[in-house]
C-alpha cells in the first residue's frame, strides 16, 4: 500500500513539474496526477497478465516440445510484453500531458 501512494505522489509530482507552466489550478492538477497514476497502474497490471501469459506459454511449450518450443514461446511472449508495455507507457505519457494541468 505504501508502494503504491509512493508512485501516486511521483507521478503527481512529476506530472506538474517545474518544467511546465504553473497549473491551471491545484484541482485540476491533482486531478490530472490521479488520472496519470491510475493509467499507470492499469499498464502495470496489463504488462503483469502478458508476463503470467509468457511464463505460462513457454511451460507448455516445454511441456509439448521441450527446450526448444519453450524457448520460441518465451521470445514470442517477451515481445508481446514488451509490446504492451509500450503501449500503456503512451497512454501514461499522453495522460501526464492532458491539458487540465498545462
């Protein structure tokens, strides 16, 4: 639990940087921070379901073909991961630079 408060606040943080303009108003940067927190706690979730996926993928491969099918599983599965990892860190940056906290 204090994992998690730790990342709200850094990205609260780090969603109103100093880099920026000030904020629109502490409302809608707290809102904004909460958002960007939560899209990242949903690609958190969704990269950790393709790594379960991977390691689940590459035991049945190794189950049905040995090292080898294992083996082709788990890159095929390393890239999907990777895949959606990168799509739910777009989705973050892009909630991190919404327009409620310019």
């Amino acid at each position: 639990m204090r994992a998690c408060i730790w990342v709200m606040t850094s990205l609260l943080l780090v969603s109103c940087g100093s880099k920026q303009e000030p904020a629109k108003s502490a409302v809608n940067c707290t809102k904004m921070g909460a958002k960007t927190g939560v899209e990242g706690a949903k690609t958190g979730v969704k990269t950790g379901v393709e790594g379960v996926k991977t390691f689940g993928k590459a035991v049945g491969g190794y189950v049905e073909g040995g090292s080898d099918e294992a083996k082709r599983q788990w890159r095929e599965g390393k890239e999907e991961t990777k895949r959606t990892a990168h799509e739910g860190a777009d989705e973050t940056k892009h909630e991190a630079k919404a327009p409620d906290c310019p």
